[in-house]
C-alpha cells in the first residue's frame, strides 16, 4: 500500500496481546516516513528513520490511556517515549503500573480527543504524511464520538493507525471507518528465537518458555525473568493433594504458595490453565502435537482415565477467578485453601455445600 501510494486513512491492527500489534503499526508508520525505503523495510538511516525510531518524528504522534483529570498523552510523552523503546510489546496493566497509576483506572478522555483535533489540524513539518498512533482505542468509550468526524473526513495527507486488541468494545461507527489488519498470535518458534536473540536464553529454556506464554512475546519476557520456575512440578503436585484431600499435607502447601509473592502465584496458575489447555489436546486429540514436557504429558495421560471436560471446564473456571483474586490482594492462605477445597471437589466431583 505504501509503495503504490494507496494508504487508507484509517487503518485498525487487531491482534492478541503480546502479538506485536502495536511494534507492527510503528514500523508501518516508520517506513511511510522513510526517505530512502530498501527491500521491503525502512532504510533506517535517513533522517525521517532516526527521529522516528526515537520518537520524536513532529508528524508522528501517539495517543495511549493514561490517569488523572484533565490529562492528555503529551502529559506522558517521556514516559512513553522510555517505556515503548523498552518494551515495544508491553501490555497496558505494564504501562500504567510504569506511570505510577495503581489501581486507576487507564483512560482516553474528552482532553485528550480535543488535544487530537487540534494537532491534526496543523499541517505537516516535514513528511508527506503525519500520522496518529491510537494504542488501545477500547478505552475512548462515548468520547471516541469526538473523533469520528475526523476520522471520516481526516485533514489532508493525514493517517490514523489504531492498534487493539478487543474490537466489540470499540464504538461501531469508528469500526466502520476503518481498514483491519488481524495480527495473529506468534508462532512458539518465533516467540523461541525472540528469546533466544534478545534475552541469550538456551535453546530448551526459551521453547518452555515460548509454549508456556501461548504467542504472547510480553508474557514470554515476564516468565524468562523468573530463573526459578517451577510450576510444573508445584501445579501437578497440587493435583495430587487435592486428589487425596488429606488436610495436613495441604495445608504446609497452601502455606508455601502464600510466601511466593503475588507475580509468582499468577504466573503458577497461568500455568495452570496452559495444563488444562494442552491436557484437552492429549486426551481428545491424541495424534496432535502436544506442548507439554515429557514428563507433563506423562501425567496428563494417566489423567485422562479420571477427567473429563466438564471437569476441566470448571477447573479452568477456577484457576481464572483465582487470578482475579489474586490481581486484587486476596488473603493468599484464604484464597489457595479455598481453592484446594474446591478442586477436590471437583476432581472428586462432590457437590459444594451450599452457603
């Protein structure tokens, strides 16, 4: 498109977290800009390429939820700037816990859609093209009606790249405007030799890491930082304990998991629900490849003979509302007993006394 000349205005780049949505819209914008485009890509020399790397183009501008009243993104240019070039496939939970927002909520408020218009209205510095990257358009709510005039009918020489990841919470009217670009999850290969690359990872420990973050490169660096994981051998020595339902050995387990810290806990039970996922494939699609370890998939063979799906159903229901517990400062001893009890009922299929 760029080289025919043949851009839409409007351009929406819709993919899972950690699929490098947000990384592709940028380098689509830095080889529109390019002055000097080879093979494909943008030269990365010229001058357009060196200051748009940096993120300081005059006709690049960003547009990302952020806190606080009457606040725009300039407000956070040189957090952004930092926090992109660092982790160009970072999440949004990362984003704002980077801008010290806590437990507030991440908004694009009414400031920042007037802050729009008005720097769109400007004409060009220096490129043929200026151009908006909206990361997270989810977050306009009502006020994405501000910009969908302008979006319709944009300014001259002017392209909007919105990068998303969960369209249905995105107005209609905008959707309609706009050319989407699906980008699918990573391969385990690439997200493998990202790590590889990037992190120095051995070859093993980067593909147990790929399979484990499910094409999700964000999360992928997140589980290569934690040097001690041993998940798989702490969730499938839970399953046995809750299989028995003997109290005393529980317990000095529940007590150890409440001593790992909040980012471990999540990260233990988002392996967890990876389990789950792969064990679904070796007891109903045997002849499909399989992602678990050898000694994983031992296991799940052995469980096929006493689970079923809707047994799986309700524990993967279970390990994703304990996530949320955990994300919101559950009592971790609570919180990991409870869940004990409730798995044993489950595998043992008991039903739940009512309260």
């Amino acid at each position: 498109m760029a080289d025919s000349n043949r851009l839409p205005h409007a351009q929406l780049f819709l993919g899972p977290g950690g699929s490098g949505k947000l990384a592709l819209a940028f380098a689509f914008a830095c080889y529109i800009l390019c002055e000097d485009r080879q093979d494909g890509d943008a030269c990365g020399q010229c001058n357009a390429c060196r200051k748009t790397s940096q993120l300081i183009h005059p006709d690049v501008h960003f547009s990302y939820p952020t806190v606080g009243s009457k606040v725009i993104s300039t407000h956070f240019l040189k957090e952004w700037r930092e926090h992109f070039l660092q982790h160009p496939y970072s999440d949004l939970n990362a984003w704002l816990q980077f801008i010290g927002a806590e437990n507030k909520q991440g908004n694009i408020t009414k400031d920042e859609c007037v802050d729009i218009v008005k720097k769109l209205s400007l004409k060009t510095f220096e490129a043929p093209y200026k151009i908006l990257i909206m990361w997270m358009p989810e977050y306009l709510g009502k006020e994405g009606n501000r910009l969908l005039k302008l979006i319709e009918e944009p300014p001259e020489n002017t392209l909007f790249l919105l990068v998303a990841e969960n369209d249905e919470r995105i107005l209609n009217t905008i959707l309609s405007r706009c050319q989407t670009v699906k980008v699918q999850r990573l391969a385990d290969e690439a997200v493998q030799k990202g790590l590889m690359e990037k992190l120095g990872l051995a070859e093993e420990r980067a593909l147990e890491v790929a399979q484990l973050a499910s094409g999700n490169f964000n999360e992928a660096i997140r589980l290569a930082g934690n040097k001690e994981n041993d998940n798989a051998r702490l969730f499938l020595e839970w399953m046995r304990l809750c299989y028995k339902g003997q109290g005393p050995e529980i317990v000095p387990w529940v007590e150890k998991m409440a001593k790992i810290g909040r980012e471990n806990q999540k990260q233990w039970l988002q392996y967890g629900l990876f389990f789950m996922r792969e064990y679904l494939s070796v007891k109903w699609n045997p002849n499909q490849p399989c992602r678990l370890q050898d000694s994983e998939k031992t296991t799940a063979q052995n469980m096929t003979k006493v689970m079923e799906l809707d047994q799986v159903q309700l524990i993967a229901e279970l390990l994703s509302q304990t996530m949320g517990y955990v994300e919101r400062n559950a009592n971790p001893k609570v919180l990991f007993l409870d869940m004990s009890i409730q798995m044993h009922q489950i595998l043992r299929r008991k039903t739940p006394a009512l309260v």
